[in-house]
C-alpha cells in the first residue's frame, strides 16, 4: 500500500522518493517494524505494553502471554469402572456410569503468543506429566464472535503406570471469555492407552494467574499449588 501511494507521500511532503528506495528497502523496513513491534512475547513487548494501555486491542487479537492454572473434570471413574467390571464378574448398567462423578484434577499452562507465534506448555499435580503444543491456532467463531484456541500436543508421563504411556498425544479446543480474556474453559480429549479403552476426555478450567510468569517456578509446582486451594 505505501508503495502504491509513494508519488502521492512525495506530492505532499515535497520529499523526492526514488524508486529504487520503494522497490528495495521499503518492503524490508515495513517487515523489521512490523516484526519488531509484533514478534517478542516478553512482558515489555511493544505490543503488548499497547495492549495493557487499550484491552480492547484484546478483540482483535489476544495477549494471551502468562500462566494460567485450572481444573480438569475427566471421565477416567467412568473408564476405571468399565475395567473393573471386564476384569470380574461384576455388571454395571448405562445409568451407574451416568452417575459417576468426574475426577477432578489440577494443572497449569503456559501460553506463549505473539503476531508470528503460538505455543503451549502445560504441567499436571498428579502425575507430574508435561505437555507441550506440537500445533496450535486461534479462531473466531463465526456465530458467537467469541475466540477459540484449538491446538494438538504430546504429553510426557515420568513414571507412568503399567496401564499407563510414557507419551501420549491429545488435543483441546479452549473458548476464551469475554472479561478480558483472563479465563477460558472448553474440551479436551486424549489417545492415552487407547488400545485397551482408557483415552480420556473432559472438561478443562483455566484463569490467568499472571502475565508475566517466572521461569523458575515449574508448571508443575503451579498446579500443585492451585491443588491445594481447591481442596479448601
């Protein structure tokens, strides 16, 4: 656009601009300035010091920058149920399953964003797993207006059970709320040890703790600590 207006800049500010300059070093300045600008996630990004003035930046495109703790409601009392009861000679009905109530957990997420990138990082209290996005995208959704971040990663178990993996892919679809996208709550569904039926699904929470987020404290002692306030 600006190449295409540079006779009308010249016309009006008397500057004579060459046409080489236009040809081969304005396309470069504009993608240093836009990349400057939009491409650090830390906390003193320019962007995001413009976002913390005007929120309402955040409809356009989100700062999402920061740790985020929650709960995840599962059905694995469902699936333990279900083993249980091929392993004896015990039955269980459709309605005993309904009724079942979903294991709660805790966990934390780290969301690094910016114009050019997107990642996710999150840590479990209970088994101590780490999982990181192998992809991840924002999309609006074109009835609600409301925000998604759907994204597939790959988790880490040390230690993991005998009925367990040692690594496993998921995916989840979080939809932002609209109070300055400082909360968020979706699905999320795994292919853990799905050959004899135990991959998980549910309900996951999160808010946003902080923006700034020290990366010396693990996702995992943020989770653990969220724990402890929910059992409160």
């Amino acid at each position: 656009m600006l190449a295409v207006y540079a006779d009308e800049v010249q016309r009006l500010t008397g500057v004579p601009i060459p046409d080489r300059f236009v040809v081969r070093y304005l396309p470069l300045g504009v993608l240093l300035i836009l990349g400057g600008f939009f491409g650090p996630t830390g906390y003193w990004a320019p962007w995001r010091i413009l976002w913390r003035w005007m929120p309402k930046l955040n409809d356009w495109f989100p700062d999402l920058n920061g740790v985020w703790v929650g709960s995840t409601r599962s059905n694995w009392l469902t699936i333990k149920r279900l083993v249980e009861a091929a392993q004896s000679d015990d039955r269980t009905t459709e309605q005993e399953l309904h009724d079942l109530p979903e294991q709660q957990d805790a966990m934390a997420v780290r969301f690094t964003n910016s114009l050019f990138k997107l990642q996710v990082r999150a840590g479990l209290s209970s088994t101590n797993g780490d999982s990181f996005s192998i992809t991840a995208k924002p999309w609006r959704n074109q009835h609600t207006g409301r925000i998604h971040l759907s994204y597939v990663y790959r988790q880490q178990t040390p230690n993991h059970a005998i009925t367990d993996e040692e690594a496993h892919l998921g995916a989840a679809d979080l939809e932002l709320v609209t109070e300055n996208y400082r909360r968020a709550e979706g699905t999320y569904w795994t292919r853990r040890a799905w050959r004899t039926g135990r991959n998980t699904a549910g309900i996951l929470e999160l808010s946003k703790v902080t923006a700034k987020g020290s990366r010396e404290k693990s996702l995992q002692l943020y989770a653990q600590e969220h724990k402890s306030s929910l059992a409160k």
